[in-house]
C-alpha cells in the first residue's frame, strides 16, 4: 500500500496535469499543443522523449523485454457544454477521457523515475495520437514501436463513467475478446440534378441514399445470427442544397463492428453488394469505401492474470474486478479500440477504470458534451499502471 501513499501525494499535480490538457483538447494526428505539453512534462523528470511516428515513446529500466503502458490523447470535435471552470472553449471536447489516460500516464511516469533503481525489467510508456480515428496505434507499429527495446506485453487503461459502480474501482479484461473490430466508411452516391417540379428528368441521389441507409439496416436484422452481436451506425447523411431541386450526389458516413474477423469480412462483401445494387435500381452510382478501422481486440490469459494480481496487491481485492464477473452478456464493450492492433502482436489486457459514479451525479455517457469524470479515480489508475510496471520482469 506504499505505492497507493505515493499517488495519494501526487493526486493534485494529476488534476492539474488533465484539467490543462482538458482545456485545450485537439483531434487525430494534430495534437502539437498537446504533445508539446507531454514532451515538457517528461524532460522535467529527467526523461529523453522522443518520436514514433506521431506518437511520444519514452523507455525506463535496463533489462528484458519491455512492458508497453499506452495512453491515447486525441479529443473529439464536439462543443462542450459541461460548464467546468476549465471546459474547452476550441470546438474540441475531451469526451472520451483521453485527457485522464495521459495524465495518469505522466503520473506513472513520475513514480517510474523516482524508483527507476527498483525496476526490475524495462517499461516502454507510448503517448499515442488518433485513437478516436482508429490510425494512431497503427502508425505507430509501423515507426516500429515495439522494437529498440523488443516489447514483450502492453496494457491500457480506459474511464468509464455514468456507472453503478464505484469510482475508483478496476476492471481488468478477462482473457479473449472484449472489444470489437471496427470500420469507418464512406458511401458517395451520384445522380443528376433538376427541378423539383420535374423529377422524370433527374436521379435522385438523396432517394437512392434513402433506401441504401434502410437497407444497410437490415444486415443486422436478417442476415446476422442472435449470437453474434453487430453494430451499424450511419452518424452522417448529407445532400442537396435546395428544396425544389433533386439533388445530384449525397454522401453517408458511419461505422460497423464486429466481434468475430470473418463475420467482419462477410459484412463488408454484403455492404458492397447493397449499395451497388440499390444505387443502380434508383439509376444513380454509388462508392462504398473503408476509410479507417482496427481489429478486435483480444486479451492475453497470463497478462490478465498478472494485472489482476498485481493491482489487487497495491489498491486491495475489493476495488479490482474481472469482467468475467459480470456474465456473458457484460463481458463485451461496445467500444472499439485501436490498441487491439498492438494487442494482436504481443500479450496485451486492457483494464477499465469507473470515474463517475451515476448516483453521485456522473449521468452522461462517453462522447456526450455534457459528460464528466471524477477526478478521485486518477490516483487507483497511475498505481494500477505503475504497480505492473514495477513488478515487470520482461
């Protein structure tokens, strides 16, 4: 319990470390201030950080394999409305905690250094850009993060909030999948434009869009079995620019996951021949194109197990919890993430950290505008991360 008494000292640079980066939230690949701001704090602790790709690698220790601990930074372009003193004022919202994930990751950071003697294998920590686009963990393998030093397991953590459930309190990923593949597409339809008044003389592309966005719906409804869970979401239809005129092109965006990598590939085979077919019955064109995704993302037996033990050691077995102990049904997160790219190459688990509880008034859910965290939770997050680290041995 030591360690939990040296996070309880740093609580305050914390907050503050994520109510600065709160403030000034930015998106995908663009985070200069940010990782401005991270690159600062690092150098402070006698850290040499440098890049890989986009992202800011950081190695400590001297022997063995490496343990990865990854925290993305990207915000999400909505308008806050959270009235915090410290709410973003830029058009860009930390909706998603990434904002949490980087300042327990500077906290970890902090307590790495100062027991840098102590350490008994080699803790890789990666500042990781454009999770919300599902390009950052990817770009980042490609820069060869997981070689010079050659990792040998990667962990995340991620805050949940409007739970029923203390903040404060660890989920850790039982072994096997819990988040699902994802991908983003785009459907670009064409038609020819007229006048309202004489639509014989066009094709409509927004009709067409029409039938295509029901359509898709119905993959889901009949051609997916009960037991294999699928989401399609179209966020984004956009067309025409006049009311008395057919519009001559419309575009659709969204996203679809999976759990199960050959369902994924079957779906996008039948997304193609849907809108194709749909598009040339209404006498228009249509492109259907993938624009960004990531795998399922799957979880080590051995690394859950170690995480799990570790953290009960630090924090005590009444705050860490498997997510086999909510059942079947809870075992799944709806949420895809781009570390599962790293997780197909090395063991890897992903834990989740409750901050906010729904009876202490944390009722908005993630991606929302008006969604809060608690703070408090911070501390359990930086000695979970750091209570592995520490008794890595690569």
């Amino acid at each position: 319990m030591e360690l939990l008494k040296e996070v309880q000292s740093l609580q305050s640079e914390i907050i503050e470390n994520r109510r600065f980066l709160h403030a000034k939230p930015e998106t995908g690949f663009a985070l200069s201030k940010t990782t401005a701001f991270v690159v600062e704090k690092l150098k402070e602790m006698g850290y040499a950080p440098r890049a890989c790709g986009k992202s800011v690698v950081v190695t400590i220790g001297k022997k063995g394999k490496a343990l990865l601990l990854r925290a993305d930074m990207d915000a999400l372009p909505i308008k806050e409305q959270t009235g915090l003193p410290f709410a973003s004022k830029n058009g860009n919202m930390h909706a998603c905690g990434h904002d949490m994930h980087t300042a327990m990751l500077l906290g970890v950071a902090k307590i790495l250094k100062k027991h840098e003697k102590q350490l008994q294998g080699k803790i890789k920590l990666l500042f990781q850009p454009a999770e919300e686009t599902l390009e950052g963990a990817k770009d980042a393998l490609q820069a060869g993060v997981l070689h010079n030093p050659t990792v040998g397991g990667a962990m995340m953590v991620h805050v949940m909030t409007a739970l029923p459930m203390q903040s404060g309190k660890i989920v850790v990923a039982n072994s096997g999948v819990s988040a699902p593949a994802c991908d983003y597409f785009q459907i670009q339809v064409k038609g020819k434009s007229c006048h309202g008044s004489a639509p014989q003389n066009g094709v409509d592309a927004l009709l067409a869009s029409a039938h295509i966005l029901v359509a898709l719906q119905e993959l889901s409804a009949r051609e997916i079995p009960a037991k294999a869970p699928t989401v399609l979401t179209i966020g984004r239809m956009q067309a025409g620019k006049a009311g008395n005129v057919i519009a001559d092109s419309a575009l659709l965006e969204g996203t679809f996951r999976a759990f199960d990598e050959t369902l994924r590939a079957q779906l996008k085979t039948r997304m193609s021949v849907i809108v194709q077919s749909i598009a040339k019955a209404f006498r228009a064109r249509a492109r259907l194109s993938f624009t960004s995704g990531c795998p399922a993302l799957s979880n080590d037996e051995k690394m859950c197990a170690f995480a799990e033990k570790e953290i009960k050691n630090q924090i005590g077995e009444e705050l860490v919890i498997s997510s086999s102990q909510f059942g079947e049904s809870a075992k799944r997160m709806g949420g895809s993430e781009d570390f599962a790219y790293i997780a197909r190459e090395v063991p890897s688990v992903m834990l989740a950290l409750c901050a906010g509880e729904t009876e202490k008034g944390f009722s908005e859910p993630l991606h929302h505008p008006k969604v809060r965290f608690d703070e408090t939770a911070l501390v359990n997050g930086v000695v979970a991360l750091s209570a592995c680290a520490l008794s890595w041995r690569g």
